[in-house]
C-alpha cells in the first residue's frame, strides 16, 4: 500500500499534483492552526523537523498525515491508521512535506519569488473556488476554507510553494536526453534471452512440533502486532420504510375524482390527430414545382431525396401540437385536407412545407366513468406520495431533536434490525463471503463517520423507500488480544521458525552450487526431500507481456536482474519457503535496423532522467538548506495517530 503511495509521487501525474494546488500538503497545513490540545506531550506547535529557517510543526504533520489517508482510503476504505503507519506512512508523508519546504526555502534564497498577485491568479483560476455563474466566488471561497479547515493564509503559502517549485523543478528535468546509441543497447535487451532454474525450498519441510514457550510466543507477537490489525468494524441498527408504514388513508373520494376530472377536462375532451409525412423547401418556386411532380405521380420520398431533401415523419399530432412543431400555415392546411391529401406549400421559418396527410384519427370525448379508475390511480399515486413524504418529513424531525431510534420506531411502528459487525467497503467481518444488507451498502461513507446511538435519515429509493438508522457499536481498528488469537499466532510462529530453517538450507544449497556442482545436484545433498528445480527460458520480450497484465512472478524478475552464473534466493509470500534462483546462460539480443524501440526506449529512458535529474535536485536543496528531525516530536506524532498517550 506505501509503495503505491510513493509511486504516486514519483509518477508524473504525481509530480503535476507536487508541483501545483491539492497536494498531500496542501489541505493538511491548517492541523497546527486548528488544534488546541497537546500531542502525547507535545504542543501542536511543536518542531517535528527544521527546514532551513522554516519548522514542520507537530500538528502540521498529524494533519498532513490523517489527509493522507484519507486519500487512500478513497480507493481502499479498509486501510486504516495502524497499518498506514505501520507500513511507513507517516515517515512518506514527513519525507515529502520536507521536500516542499526545501524548495521553498531554496527558492528563497536564490531570488524567487511567488508575488501576492501571481498567487491571486492561481486562485482565480481554481475551479473549487467557482460559483454557479463559473466565476470566482468569495463566499465560495471561504465555505471551501472553512470545509476543509484551512486558513487562507496557509493557502496562499501553499500555492505560493507549487509556483516556486515549478520554476525550479521543471526546468531541472526538462532537457533530459538518452543518446540514440545509449538507448539501442538498452533496446537490444527487449531481445535477449535467458535460461536457468528455479527451486522452493518449502518451509513446511522444516516445520517442528515442538512446544513452544509462552515468552517465545509473546516476544513474537509483539515484534508482528501490526500483521493481526483488524479493521474498524461497526454494527448498525436499522429500519427500511415506505409505503407499507403508511396509516393514513390513501384512497380517493369520489368528489376528488370528479373535481380532478373536471380540472383536466380538456385532456379527455374530443380530439383528433394526424400523422403527416413532410419536408421544407427554401423557396415557394421549388415548392410549388416539387408538389406538382408529386401530385403527378412521384412519390413524396422520391420527389424530396431527388432534389436533395430529408423527409420527417410527424405522428399522432393534434392542430395545436403540429403547429407549435412547424407553423400555423402549416397546421391549417395539414388539417384541412383529407387522408392521403398533399398540401398547397405552406410558409414555416425556415421555408415552405411540402406535406401529406398519412393518417387521421379521431378519438370521442372521455366520459368520467371511461377514465374514472387511471383519474382514481393517479390520485392513490399522489397521495401516496405525499403521506411518505409527511412520514419522512416526521421522523426526520424526531432525528433532529435527538431522538432515539428506539422510541422512534416506536413512534412509528417501525421494524428494527441489526446488521452483523460491517467493515467500510460493505464486507461482513468475519465472514467475507456473507453478504451485507444491500439497503446498507449506500449508507456506509455516512455510519462511518457518526458517533453511536446517533440516528440518521436516508433515501434508499428517492420518493418511496427510507432508512432511519444508527450505529450501536464501533469497534476502533486494532490487534486482538494474544489470547483471543493465541493458535494463530503460534502458527505463524511456527512457520517464520520453519521459513529461517528453510533459509540456512537454502543458503546451504547457495554455497554448494557452482564450479561441478549444479543447482540440482545441491539439492539433492539436503537431507529434506526437496522439490526438484524447474528449467525455465524464456525472452525479456515475455517477461514485458507479463508485466503488462501485471502478473510477473517475482523469481522471474530476479532471473532478468542477475549476472551470469549467479545464484540468488528469494523469500516467498508468507514465510512460505525460500526461493533459489540459478541463471546459466545470457543470449544477448540484437536491434534489427530501423525498430521503432529505439525511439520508443529513448523516449522512455528521457523520462526517466527527468524523474532522475529532478529527485537529485531536491536531494541537493535539502542539503542547501539543511534538515533537522525531531526524533521525540516525531514519535509524539506517531502516539498520537494510533491513539496512545
């Protein structure tokens, strides 16, 4: 999970995000400004790391730290703050905000400088700070300030930093270029090829089972607390309502269906309709001569297609539809004629209409009794409707004024239920296969940030179905006791001891291979009965395809990373076993003339030195300026974010 946040950085979208607005830093500068409480000892204003003549303050940290993880917790809501930190979050989130002070301070020094009025365009130009005419809006300003808990001050010094930055970092990796020969011998190993062999050596082979001692088993614990993090779990009760919660009486008089008849009446009056096929021709001349040829015998399709026109076809269209759709000529004339009938050119804004009346139909007057049951649905409708909004309406009142959702569903004669402990992203706890209340998957961003037995309103569906509910227990992210995981965590004991036995054999093996003795031949002298080695070959070019799907197996990255002759091992996943990994024999690959590689490997390589030139330019601002870290604040910090005093 770190790695990706560290990519991020490095990557050049990264970059684009380091250099400008909405940084990790950026809306995480205001934590000093709005915390008032001590940190594990330590003041919120206290220096955490000294930048030059800047300070990175305690609370800057923690606040830079927790958006951060918010951030990633965006594409992964599990992640929570133990394992962020354990996984090197916070040391990331130190080593980055150091980086932009650097550059300020660097920046400083060398004469640039980030006006007030530059600053001012960066923030007219923000599409955050926009109102609805797509303008700067200063009340849109400051409500977005005062929603992320930032200070305009600290916003000014943050973009001011992003400006600094661009016109120190982007011309530091700007020109970076791979000459042509450098870039065909880096080409020429997407063609080489390479043949070896690849052995586990098992852990379970090793495996013992002897007792294990209590203080073993502790002392284990402690040092991999941070692998038995559970995640922040929640419990939520709950109650789904619509229509069928309703009491009020729904059904429609009689007097309500004659008054609504008689307020639609127009609706169920008369009517007749045509459908007409039709086109427009500029002038009246073309009109008149194209409706001869058709009155002649043409058809109206060929006679328009002929002189270059699009034909439309208008269906079931009273007078007053059809000439709000063309023109009031247009309609008289269409509904003068009869069935079949082409029409004199009529004049439209456009031009003349050429039409010919398909169809006529004339539908009588609806009688109250014709349509007495749609009136009598439609009215059911609304005040269905209407009652669920009042319920709805009801409950959220009671929602404000603190109610309980006990004495709520009371109230309201409401159904509860309770969910079993649910993780953020909707997984049962426990039981990753169960699945949630789907009612409850909507909902979730928002239980997650309440307190217990604080009831919420939702929609499920807008109009008919609603959710009161709230959160009866919240259980914080963290490692269960030893003794509630006791058997699990001897287990894995067990293997890591297992996994360093396997690591001596592999090691064993290691030393033996080489000169007459083959990787196979080394194996077979371990006393375990240990799987035979796989003879693999394969070109760079396969290994890229893999890459590109995303699945290289790690001991192919090694194969293509060694020397000829080598032999390296590789920890598997889990404390599973050692991995040996034997490289006998490079082919090197050669450049056929006039490959698009060459091109496509300078490109690539390009970026890369830019990647270069600009992290060994920040290196240097650091030590220009000078960086000091305060170990003791820093823990502080760490304390802090994991709850701990």
């Amino acid at each position: 999970m770190i790695t990706s946040f560290r990519k991020f950085f490095q990557s050049k979208f990264g970059m684009a995000v380091f250099l400008g607005f909405l940084a990790v830093v950026a809306f995480a500068f205001a934590g000093a400004e709005i915390s008032g409480t001590s940190i594990g000892g330590v003041s919120p204003g206290e220096r955490v790391a000294a930048v030059g003549q800047d300070t990175i303050t305690t609370g800057e940290l923690t606040g830079t730290t927790q958006t951060a993880l918010r951030g990633i917790q965006r594409g992964n809501p599990t992640v929570t703050m133990p394992v962020f930190l354990a996984e090197g979050g916070l040391d990331e989130v130190l080593s980055q905000m150091i980086d932009r002070f650097a550059i300020g301070a660097y920046a400083e020094q060398t004469g640039l400088r980030a006006g007030e009025n530059l600053v001012n365009s960066e923030i007219l130009q923000l599409p955050a700070f926009r109102g609805v005419s797509g303008e700067f809006d200063q009340s849109v300003f400051e409500r977005r300030l005062a929603e992320q808990r930032i200070s305009e001050a600290v916003l000014r010094r943050d973009l001011a930093d992003g400006l600094l930055a661009q016109q120190l970092l982007l011309p530091a990796g700007a020109s970076a270029q791979m000459p042509q020969k450098a870039a065909r011998l880096y080409a020429s190993l997407f063609f080489e090829q390479r043949s070896g062999r690849i052995a586990l050596i098992p852990s379970a082979l090793y495996a013992s089972d002897e007792a294990l001692e209590d203080a073993a088993v502790e002392a284990y614990y402690s040092e991999s607390r941070t692998d038995y993090i559970n995640p922040e779990r929640r419990t939520l009760r709950f109650a789904v309502f619509n229509a069928d919660n309703l009491t009020a009486n729904i059904t429609p008089s009689e007097d309500e269906i004659a008054a609504r008849y008689e307020r639609d009446k127009l609706q169920y009056a008369a009517r007749e309709s045509r459908d007409v096929t039709l086109f427009t021709v500029p002038t009246q001349e073309g009109a008149t001569a194209l409706v001869e040829q058709i009155r002649a015998g043409k058809s109206l399709e060929i006679a328009a297609r002929e002189a270059g026109f699009n034909t439309t076809q208008v269906t079931d269209r009273d007078q007053e539809q059809f000439a709000s759709a063309t023109s009031y000529a247009a309609a008289q004339a269409v509904f003068a004629a009869s069935q079949g009938d082409i029409i004199e050119p009529a004049q439209g804004t456009l031009g003349w209409y050429i039409a010919r009346v398909d169809a006529i139909t004339d539908t009588p007057e609806s009688a109250l009794a014709d349509v007495r049951e749609t009136i009598a649905q439609a009215l059911t409708e609304e005040k269905r409707a209407a009652a669920l909004g009042d319920l709805s309406a009801e409950i959220e009142e009671q929602v404000d004024l603190g109610t309980s959702l006990t004495e709520i569903a009371d109230t309201f004669d409401l159904t509860l239920q309770e969910s079993p402990p649910l993780l953020a992203d909707g997984r049962v706890f426990g039981d990753p296969l169960a699945p949630a209340n789907p009612a409850l998957r909507a909902i979730l961003d928002t239980a997650f940030g309440l307190d217990e037995s604080q009831p919420q309103l939702d929609t499920l569906v807008p109009g008919s179905q609603f959710l009161v509910y709230d959160v009866t227990n919240i259980v914080e992210s963290a490692a269960p006791p030893l003794a509630d995981i006791r058997e699990r965590v001897e287990g894995d004991l067990r293997l890591a001891q297992a996994s360093e036995r396997a690591k001596e054999a592999a090691d064993r093996v290691m030393e033996k291979t080489g000169g007459d003795t083959t990787l196979a031949e080394a194996l077979g002298q371990e006393d375990a009965d240990l799987p035979r080695a796989d003879t693999v070959s394969l070109a760079r070019a396969e290994i890229e395809q893999l890459r590109a799907r995303g699945n290289v197996p790690p001991a192919l990255v090694l194969l293509f990373s060694m020397s000829e002759g080598a032999v390296k091992r590789l920890e598997a996943p889990g404390n599973q076993g050692w991995i040996l990994v034997a490289l006998d024999e490079i082919v090197a690959g050669e450049v056929p003339e006039g490959s698009p590689i060459i091109a496509q490997s300078q490109q690539q390589l390009a970026e890369s030195l830019s990647a270069e030139y600009t992290e060994q330019f920040v290196k240097a601002m650091r030590e220009d300026v000078g960086v000091e870290t305060n170990e003791t604040a820093l823990e502080s910090v760490r304390k802090r974010l994991l709850g701990e005093t």
